[in-house]
C-alpha cells in the first residue's frame, strides 16, 4: 500500500486568462433615467396634446335678469355727490394717452377691478347675506356675462368709434390657457378681455363716459344713495 509521501511529486498547471474592456466608459449623468429603455437607439417620444373643441357656453339667465335686484321703497334720484364727493372711484393717474404707455392687458387689469367694483357696488342694497351676494357678483362678472353685456352695447350701437378701436385692441390680448378661458371658450373668453380693456381705457380717460356705459349695462350708480337718507332719517 503506497502512501502519499511515497508518490512521486505532482505539478499541476493553472491557466488564468485575463481580459480587458476596449470600449470606454460612459460619464456619470445625475440626471439620466435609472432604467434606461431597452432599445438605446430609439428615442423617447413627447406626447403631441390633441386639439380639444372648445365647450360650447350659452348664459342661461337673460342679460336683462344679470343686474336684476329687489328695489327699494323709495326711488331716490341719481345725485352727482356720494357721501359728499364728487367721485366715489379712486383719482385714476393722469395720463394723456394710455395706449402709448400701457398695453391692452394692463388696461384689462385695471378695468376687471374697477367692473367688479360696480358690481359689487350694484348689489349692496339692499342688504344680502355674504353667500348671496357673493353668489350674485360672481354671477355678473363671469366672462360669459360680460360678453352678454357687451354684445348689447354693440347692438344698441352706443359705442363710439374710438371705443370701438379700444375693444378690437383688447380682443388681441395674449393670455397663458386657464380654467375660465377653458371652460367658456378663447372667444368668449377675448370678448370679456377686451370689455374690461374698454373699462380700464375709460377710467385712465374719461370717467363720466365710464358711468354712462355702466349705467347702459344696468348697473346703479346712485344706490348708495338709499343708505344716506337712511340715516338722515334715524338721525
């Protein structure tokens, strides 16, 4: 019996082969996806948004029940003075030509304010609960109830040519996509645009103009007038 001492001494060879990547290392991108696509030759495709039809928005309520409110049981008389002044709208700076200084979408700014100042002027008498009223200036200054007012100043061929030019430069205006402008449509949505520039443009103008074209729309312009002899009565 041979032993392992007694067997004659054995080599054995190891073959190692070795080998090296020739192709050079992408950099490290922070930004680059984790889990790349499995195609690296074809591209990512952005998603083209398909046009959508603009909603088709008809105003349900006549233009004529827009500013429509309880009256008062007495009739007071339209008065050049409120509280004893003779303007009740903030002094509008002084500018010579607004057009050459201001363009059509800060005049629309400024005049979306001062619309929604006759509106809710309009339905603060007689005295509503917060819901109420809040529901009813919502209800008037809507781009569709503007474009409804509008269009009757149009066809009752009460503006002049002047203003007319003001709103075909309002209509003009660009504006990033919106709820509203989505919801009642880019033309009705510029038409209300370019009433607002219209109301902006009188303002920085001619404000007594302003009052007369509110005053054509149905807002009151004397309401406030009911509060005043109210308490000169209690008095």
């Amino acid at each position: 019996m041979q032993t392992l001492s007694s067997l004659p001494s054995l080599r054995v060879r190891v073959a190692v082969r070795a080998s090296w990547d020739t192709q050079p290392r992408l950099t490290y991108n922070p930004n680059a996806p984790r889990k790349p696509p499995k195609n690296p030759n074809t591209t990512l495709k952005a998603k083209t948004p398909q046009p959508q039809t603009p909603p088709t928005v008809t105003l349900t309520v006549p233009t004529a029940d827009l500013l429509k409110r309880s009256t008062g049981e007495e009739k007071v008389e339209p008065d050049e003075f409120y509280l004893g002044y003779e303007r009740w709208l903030p002094s509008p700076p002084k500018v010579q030509k607004p057009r050459s200084v201001f363009n059509a979408a800060s005049l629309a700014y400024i005049g979306d304010c001062i619309y929604e100042l006759y509106a809710r002027r309009h339905f603060l008498f007689p005295p509503l609960n917060i819901e109420e009223f809040n529901d009813r200036v919502t209800a008037v200054v809507r781009c569709e109830a503007q474009d409804a007012l509008l269009q009757k100043l149009l066809n009752d061929n009460y503006l002049s040519e002047e203003e007319r030019n003001v709103l075909r430069w309002g209509k003009n205006i660009g504006s990033a996509k919106t709820r509203t402008k989505k919801r009642a449509g880019a033309a009705v949505y510029n038409r209300a645009s370019s009433l607002e520039t219209l109301v902006g443009y009188l303002y920085l103008t001619n404000v007594k103009r302003l009052e007369e074209i509110m005053l054509k729309l149905g807002f009151s312009i004397d309401s406030s007038m009911q509060l005043v002899l109210e308490e000169a009565k209690s008095k």
